[in-house]
C-alpha cells in the first residue's frame, strides 16, 4: 500500500464523510488525495491519488 495520508474509523457516526472531507482538503491544498476503504482494519483511508 502506498502513503497513508490520515485514516478514520469505518464505525464514524458519518460514515466516510470526514475521511472525504480530508481528502477533498487536502487535494484544494494541492495534494491530490482519495479514500480507501482498508478491511483489514475497518478505516477509511486517505492516499495519495495515483497519478495514471
């Protein structure tokens, strides 16, 4: 797995929203990021987003 910029409990009371919120930050900051869904953990995660 690459960088793991933050996580979140999948469990939040928001579901990802806070984890898409961070990301949506970080990408108008001008680090493109996205979310993961990490099962082995039970998190959102927040990745760089991969340049294709």
């Amino acid at each position: 797995m690459s960088e793991i910029l933050d996580h979140f409990p999948a469990g939040h009371p928001r579901g990802s929203w806070p984890a898409e919120e961070k990301a949506a930050a970080l990408t108008a900051a001008g680090t493109p990021a996205t979310v993961v869904m990490d099962p082995e953990t039970d998190s959102f995660l927040i990745v760089p987003e991969r340049v294709s």
